[in-house]
C-alpha cells in the first residue's frame, strides 16, 4: 500500500512536461557546469522552430515515462529531479542525465527515459533537424 501511494504521488507530482523555463542557450542552464562533463552539449539547442516531439504527443510521453519509472522507497517528504536528455537528429534520445536531491530518484529517473526507447520527431531550425536539448522536472511527494 505504501508503495502505492508513493506511485500515486509521483504520478501525480509530475511536473508540466515541457520546457518549463524557457533557455536560449545551453550555457544558461543553471546544471551547465555539471552537465557539460556527461554531455556532448556543443551544439544542442533549447529553443527550436519545432521542438523535439515524442510519438503520440507528451501527454503520452508522461504516461509512458510514469509506467516506466520504478517505484523507490524514499525517506524524504518531498524529492526534486531536473531529467535532461538530447534528442538527436536522428530523432533517437542519448545522454540521459538526472540531477536531483535522492541519488536512487534520478537514478530511476535516467532508467524511466532509457526504458522509452523510440523514435522521436526530431527538433526543426530553419527546415533542418537539430540537436535538441530536452529538460523536465520531476517532484516526489511523500504523502502520509
């Protein structure tokens, strides 16, 4: 049951699945200097014509990233993730990476995004496929 409602939670306390805060630039991000060592971040875009889109839209992209994700037993109230991932030309997704406050919840995170192995529409600058940078958070609510 516990385990339920720690599903339910992250379930639910999954943050708005778009850019959030919309960059220009890579190098704005506030994780740059942790990211630019466990990503090829040269030329990845954050902002595009037509961004990167998951097949069937994001709302399936929550669904499948929420049935995807494992359920971890937390000691923690509440668990903040930032998931960052690059969606390459090719519309196929490399460099996973999560930064967050609980090891094993971006950990689980990272292996959510990896479990999702399809093809994306690539991002589109200029009628051209690009390097697209994609970011979400992810909060966990503990609820007793």
């Amino acid at each position: 049951m516990k385990k339920l409602l720690i599903f339910a939670g992250l379930f639910l306390s999954i943050s708005f699945f778009a850019q959030a805060q919309q960059y220009t630039s890579v190098k704005e991000l506030p994780d740059y200097a942790v990211l630019k060592t466990k990503m090829k971040l040269d030329d990845a875009v954050m902002k595009a014509d037509t961004p990167a889109e998951f097949p069937g839209g994001m709302e399936n992209f929550k669904k499948e990233f929420a049935d995807k994700m494992d359920v971890i037993d937390v000691k923690s109230k509440k668990i903040d993730t930032r998931v960052y991932f690059i969606v390459e030309k090719t519309g196929y997704v490399r460099y996973v990476t999560a930064l967050g406050s609980d090891p094993k919840h971006s950990h689980a995170a990272e292996v959510a995004v990896r479990r999702l192995f399809v093809k994306w529409k690539p991002a589109m600058v200029n009628g051209q496929p690009v390097r697209y940078l994609y970011s979400f958070p992810l909060t966990l609510k503990k609820y007793n």
